[in-house]
C-alpha cells in the first residue's frame, strides 16, 4: 500500500461491473498454481461479496509469485507431491468482521494467507520452509505464526507487507 494512500482508498468498494465479471475475477491467475478465486474464498455471504481491489490483487499475487510458489515447491519437493490449501487470503471489511478477525488485519489488504495443515508436523515444517525463502532471497515477512483453534487445529497465518514488516514470528497462536 502507497504510504500516502488511506486506508479507506486501499479498500475501495466493489464496482457494478466487478461484481458482474465475478467468476472472471475468480480465475484470475496469480501465479502458476494460484487463482484469485483461491485467495478471496469465504463461507460468509455479503452484499458486495469479497472482491478485493486492484492494489489488494497486486499484494496478493506478491504472497503467491513470491512466497507460495516457493512453498509448494520446497515442500514437495522435500516431503510429498500435493498443493498448498488456503483457508483464508483477503477478507473485505465486513467478511473480516464477521468471523472475529482484528480491525487491523493483514487479510484486509491482501498482505496475509491462513494456510492450512493436517497435523502440527506439517505447520512446523511449512514454517521452517517460510523461514528459508526469507534468509534465502534476503525478503522480509510481517507475521508467521503456527495458529490453534479452541477444537485443536493448526494452520500457518502468513503475512507480507509491500513494506514495513516487523518479522514477526510466533511458535503457536491460541
């Protein structure tokens, strides 16, 4: 996000024609093995949908060409064929609210993924992975945490910010 740009411009609402060209919007390639449809997913129903910006599309498809391409790759390489599975990318405003996410969440910019996972072996080995691509190509990340629902499932949260990240990182998340 530009550092002159509001918060309020970067989270635009959908326009008329957007919301007509959904499925459009949805296949959208970001990278070789991700699509927009992918990382905007939710169960929750909205009026205007979950349909992200351009800038949130851009921030989006820096987390997959950057990020998840070399995750899926490493991983299968290392451990077994199979794709990566995104719980949760962006989250317009009201998705975000209603499932409890902080006002201040990554998800509303396009700048976080939940990924998710089998098991807690597979959350630490995607993390240590994460952790790799960030030493090896010198980029820098916001948050990586192993998360744990009150049911006892774990799912990596990832985020990465155009700029201004903190290196945040967290064993596990309750």
């Amino acid at each position: 996000m530009n550092k002159d740009m509001k918060l309020s411009e970067h989270l635009a609402s959908p326009s008329e024609a957007a919301l007509s060209h959904l499925s459009e919007l949805n296949g959208l390639r970001l990278s070789p093995h991700f699509t927009l449809g992918e990382l905007t997913k939710t169960s929750v129903k909205t009026e205007n949908g979950n349909i992200p910006s351009r800038v949130v599309i851009e921030n989006l498809r820096n987390l997959c060409e950057n990020w998840l391409e070399d995750l899926r790759y490493s991983y299968n390489t290392l451990y077994h064929k199979g794709g990566i599975i995104i719980n949760s990318g962006y989250r317009s405003p009201e998705v975000n609210k209603r499932v409890g996410g902080a006002p201040t969440s990554n998800h509303l910019t396009g700048c976080a993924v939940d990924i998710h996972v089998t098991g807690f072996e597979q959350a630490i080995r995607y993390a240590s992975i994460l952790l790799d691509i960030s030493e090896g190509t010198q980029q820098d990340y916001d948050e990586l945490f192993i998360e744990k629902s009150s049911s006892g499932n774990h799912w990596i949260h990832f985020a990465v910010r155009p700029k201004n990240n903190r290196r945040k990182g967290g064993f596990i998340k309750v």
